[in-house]
C-alpha cells in the first residue's frame, strides 16, 4: 500500500512539474500543492468521491485519491475550455 501512496504522489508531482502553462486556467482556482490546481466545485466533488472509495481512519489514503481526483477533473476542465 506505501508504495502506491508513493507513485500516486510522484505522478502527481511530476504532471504538475511539466504543466505550469495550465496552471490558474480556470477562473478561482487555488493551488493545493505545486502543479495541483482546484477551484470549490472541484474541490467538493473530488473530496466526496475520495470519501466513498476510502474507508474511514484511511486519511493518507484519503488525502492521496482527492488530489489524484483533483489533478485530474482540473486538467480535464482545462482541456474542454481550450477546445
């Protein structure tokens, strides 16, 4: 489990190290870590879904899957304005 707690975390930092073009691309967005942008709509829905898929006391876990969720919808968001 540590391990993937690790990757999850180095994908997310790496992506965000190489993307700092798309950073503050939405109106209101705040950064939560270096490269990871979120604005509130974002925020309470990826902490909603990082709720249901980790049990409760799992708050690394947690923590890890609502940045993952958040980098990724931030980035998809992203992508559609720019279409």
């Amino acid at each position: 489990m540590n391990i993937a707690k690790v990757l999850s975390i180095a994908v997310i930092a790496g992506v965000g190290a190489w993307s700092p073009a798309l950073a503050q691309s939405l109106p209101g967005s705040t950064m939560l870590t270096p490269g990871v942008y979120t604005t509130p709509e974002i925020s309470a829905k990826c902490q909603a879904y990082a709720a249901q898929q980790v049990p409760v006391g799992g708050d690394q876990q947690r923590q890890s899957v609502a940045l993952a969720c958040v980098k990724q919808t931030y980035d998809e968001e992203v992508a559609k304005q720019k279409k």
